[in-house]
C-alpha cells in the first residue's frame, strides 16, 4: 500500500507538471531591471518601452536570483473583437512580495491591480499557481505593464488564459497537491502511532522530519496563505526561510539517530549537531532583526548543506554497515537531487518547470518511501530479536525443549483448568540412567547427542496439547492434561521404549540408553509442584529398583514394567 501510495502522488505530479509544460500560454515578454532611482510609473514604464528601452526574453520562464532589483515586464494584446476580451493572467510564484499589473490602452491607464505577500492587505496567491488578476481588453491594442519586486529569488512564469482553462489548470494543480499532502498525512500518522506505541525515537524524528516538508511545501506553494495564515504578511516573509532550515535540522536530527551516530561517529555527530543548531540560530536572527536579504541567502546554502550531509552521513552508515543504511543512503541521494533541482531552478542553474519546480516533492516523496521502508524494515528486525530473545528465554538452546520457567507458565492455566472442573490431569518425570558415566566415559559430545536424541523421542511421543520440558540436567518432564494415571502409564511405557531405542554410533559399537520413569495422577494435590514431587518420587523408586523401569502412583502402582 505504501509503495501504491507513491506512485499514485508520483503520478499525479508528473501529469500536472508535463500538461502544463506542454502549454504553458506565456506571452512574448520584454523586460526592464530598475536602476535604483524613484519607483517608474506605468506611464514612464510605457514610454521606456516605447523608446526600445525594454529588452526582449528569449522564450521560457524569467529569473533574475536573490535580491534582484524590481522589475518591469510588457506584453501586447491585440484584439480584433468588438466586445471585451475576458482574459485571466497567472503571474509569479507565490513568494513575490509585490506584483502590480497595468493594462493600458492608446497610452491612457486603463486599469491596475496588485497583489502579493509582502504588504498586509494585498490579494494572496491562489496557491502554487502564483497569483491570479482578472483582465478584460477592449478592442484593438492593449500594453499590459507589470512590476514584480521581492527579496527572495524572484521568477516569473506568466500564463493568459481564458478563465475555464485557467480553472482545469488549477484543479490539476490542487489534485497533485491533495495526493501528495494525503500520502505524507498518511505516513505522518503511521509513524505517529507506532512512536505512540513503541517509543522508539526514529519515528519521532522521521514524523517531525516529514511534518515539517510538509508545513514547507504548504508555505512554498501558497496553500499556506491561501488558506492556513491569510493576510499575514510578515509571516509569510520568513515562514518559507525558517521552514527550509528547520527541514535541514529536522533531516540531520532523523539521519543521527537512525544511523546511532553518536555511537559510530561521535565526532560527525558532534559536527552535524553543532551545524544545525548554528543554522536555527542564524535563521531566527535574521527573522528578529529584520533582515530578509540575508535569511534568503542562509537558507539556500543551509539546504544545500543539507543535502550534501545526509549524502555523506548514508555513507558513513554504509562503512559502519548499519542496519537500514543502503535504505537511508538511496532516500537521501533522492532527496538530495530533487532539493537541487528546485533550487537551481528558482535561483540559476536550471530552467524553470512546472517539472523542475516540484522535484523537491517528487524527490521528498521518494525519500519518504524509502525511509518509512527502512523503518519499517528496522522494526521487523527489532521484532525478530525480540522474538529470539524470547525463544532463547523461553527453550533449551541444547535440546529444544521448553526450560524450566516457560515449563510453568504453560503449566500454569492447565493445572487450573484441571482443578476448577475436575477434570484428570497426570506427570510424567524421566531421567536418563548413568548419564553421568555416559559423559565421563564417551565425553560431553556424545553425552549432549544423547541428551538431544531423548528430547526428538519425547516430541514424537507427546500429544499436542502436552507440555513437555527439560527439567534439568538428564531430566524431563511431561504434563498431561485430560490423561489418567492408566493413560499417563501407557505413555510412560512408549517414552521409556523409545528412549531405548537409541541408537548412538560409537566406533562401531552401540551405545545403550535407558531412563527411569515416574507417573503421577492428580488426586486432590494442592498444587502442581506437589503432583510434580510425587511424579519425581516415583522416578527415584524406579532406580531404586534397579532402573529402566516405569513406576506410579495408584491406580497404577500394583503394575510395575521392566524390560
């Protein structure tokens, strides 16, 4: 299901970004960079370009880096209509502080509208689409001016649309958005209920680590304030920042506990803490003094740290051979590579895409996999030690038999079934005779083969519902619960004729084995120790006289068997 999750986001998103890529409706744009001077007018900005004071862009999307001065772009409407022309233009990304669009017509302003996250009271983005001016041009030429202005990396993808393709392109966009907010949602709350559960702190960490890209692909992609902090203008500045270093120490936080690198490498430990904390602090600086200029730069090299760590933490896991390493190493290569594809496509480096400005999710949504499958796989693990721990705890490492405390507590809910209902209830006690000789004659090999070749032949006796154990030493006990003593006799007889058939090779003779056996019944004991003395007695009588013999309580004890 995991595994159908992101396909189904990987999906959705490549067929957002390859449909839109396909037809991106961009206009033929010429640009112009302001000088410093007063802020141009749309008249001034006209006549500039009037004057072939404009530059012409080559086909694709803008981008002028960090920091760039403000910027004036115009593009022509001619239309050959006699009523108006009703156009929605897409503008931007949704980090732009301030976008201001001018229609004119024969020279004269014939309408403007601003919008923009960097002013309290300017219209917000609809979401990853940037932000959406509804236009309406009358007959003939129209300049459409727009200045676009932010200290973030300032790109400019610009669509004019008729308003219903405008609305399919949107809901494309929202639906690859829901898929991926939902598959991240998703592992966010698996994680959250198995940290819940087992408090094992790689969930924690994975579920913080997941949590915050998404909280950064909400801030990013203008669903932030779209809808989760509309109108907060000043937040929304610093939120995009703040999230990109606080995924960076979220990443770094996860990858040090799930590689144990305290342990492995304290040193690397040590550094990567040192680094992330230094980078929240300088992040939080920046946003308490105000200066946005220098926040944008920390972090973009922050997150290209970022990446390039995890990197190289995956390969000090490979050399370590850490459990879950390979898993870590390919999320973190995935992940690596899509946060340098979105980055060197909003700063430089790269064109801009619908493509490549999504492929922080698509590479996000790939490490997400990979590392829920990791710790998935790291859970199984820890399970099947747990599980061997308990057999450990549980069997006899020797014979494979139950010991002694796993005896009891199957023991335990038998015996009390038996008593509260009445029903019969019988032990069994064999202790292998002259095994001590058998060790110091033959050595503690052949003894233990011994010991192992009595413990196949009362498994192959024993019924399913009894409980048979090694009791210590040579000796083995068997509960039987719905048995008589006539019934645990008979048993007892198999067992013994079993146990002497035995066959040890030993350079060509055969080694015999017999075993002294003792039987008891249930008959209002008070407890089960006291029916498993009784049981233990009757064994010490069977060597008694003279070993390799079965002996019992009444209603048996008048049969004595020896072969």
């Amino acid at each position: 299901m995991l595994l159908l999750g992101f396909f189904l986001v990987l999906a959705a998103l490549v067929q957002a970004g390859l449909a839109d890529a396909a037809d991106p409706r961009a206009p033929r744009l010429a640009m112009l960079l302001e000088d410093g001077g007063p802020a141009l007018g749309a008249e001034q900005a006209l006549a500039l370009q009037r004057e072939g004071r404009f530059r012409d862009l080559p086909a694709g999307v803008p981008k002028f880096g960090i920091g760039a001065p403000p910027v004036w772009f115009h593009f022509a409407v001619d239309h050959a209509g006699s009523g108006p022309l009703l156009r929605q233009l897409l503008a931007g990304v949704p980090w732009i502080e301030r976008l201001e669009v001018f229609v004119l017509q024969d020279g004269q302003l014939r309408a403007v509208q601003r919008a923009g996250d960097g002013e309290a009271g300017l219209r917000g983005p609809m979401g990853s689409l940037g932000f959406a001016f509804d236009l309406a041009f009358a007959p003939g030429h129209s300049d459409v001016l727009i200045r676009a202005q932010t200290a973030d990396p300032l790109v400019m993808p610009l669509r004019l649309l008729p308003a219903d393709e405008a609305i399919e392109l949107q809901r494309r966009h929202d639906y690859g958005f829901g898929l991926l907010y939902g598959f991240l949602l998703a592992l966010i709350a698996y994680n959250a209920m198995i940290f819940i559960g087992l408090r094992h702190r790689s969930h924690l960490d994975y579920v913080l680590y997941v949590g915050t890209f998404l909280l950064l692909s909400l801030a990013y992609s203008g669903h932030g304030v779209a809808r989760l902090w509309p109108g907060q203008a000043g937040f929304q500045q610093y939120v995009i920042l703040m999230l990109m270093v606080l995924l960076a120490a979220m990443g770094l936080r996860f990858a040090s506990g799930f590689l144990h690198l305290e342990k492995i490498a304290p040193r690397a430990h040590r550094g990567v803490r040192g680094f992330y904390l230094a980078a929240l602090l300088a992040i939080g600086a920046c946003t308490l003094f105000g200066l946005q200029s220098v926040a944008v730069f920390t972090a973009f090299f922050v997150v290209q740290v970022f990446s390039v760590l995890m990197c190289l933490l995956g390969v000090v896991g490979l050399r370590a051979r850490q459990d879950g390493a390979p898993y870590f190493m390919a999320g973190a290569v995935s992940g690596m590579l899509g946060a340098a594809v979105t980055a060197m496509a909003v700063w430089r480096g790269m064109p801009f895409t619908e493509l490549t400005f999504r492929a922080a999710e698509l590479g996000f949504a790939v490490d997400g996999t990979i590392l829920a499958l990791a710790l998935a796989d790291r859970m199984r693990r820890i399970r099947e030690q747990q599980l061997r721990a308990e057999h450990l705890a549980a069997f006899d490492p020797l014979t494979g038999l139950r010991n002694r405390r796993a005896f009891a507590e199957h023991a335990a809910p038998v015996w009390s079934t038996a008593r509260r209902h009445g029903r019969p209830l019988s032990v069994i006690v064999l202790d292998l005779d002259h095994f001590k000789r058998i060790n110091d004659s033959h050595g503690h090999a052949i003894g233990d083969t011994v010991l192992v070749a009595a413990a196949r032949a009362i498994e192959r006796d024993c019924r399913a519902g009894d409980i048979a154990a090694r009791w210590g030493g040579e000796e083995f006990i068997v509960l039987m619960p719905e048995t008589t003593g006539q019934q645990a006799w008979a048993m007892a007889e198999r067992l013994l004729a079993s146990v002497r058939s035995i066959d040890i090779p030993l350079g060509g003779e055969r080694l015999g084995v017999s075993a002294s056996v003792g039987v008891a019944e249930w008959r209002g004991h008070d407890d089960l120790e006291a029916l498993i003395r009784e049981a233990d007695a009757w064994m010490y009588a069977s060597k008694r006289a003279g070993r390799d013999r079965v002996s019992g309580s009444p209603p048996a004890a008048d049969r004595a068997y020896a072969g």
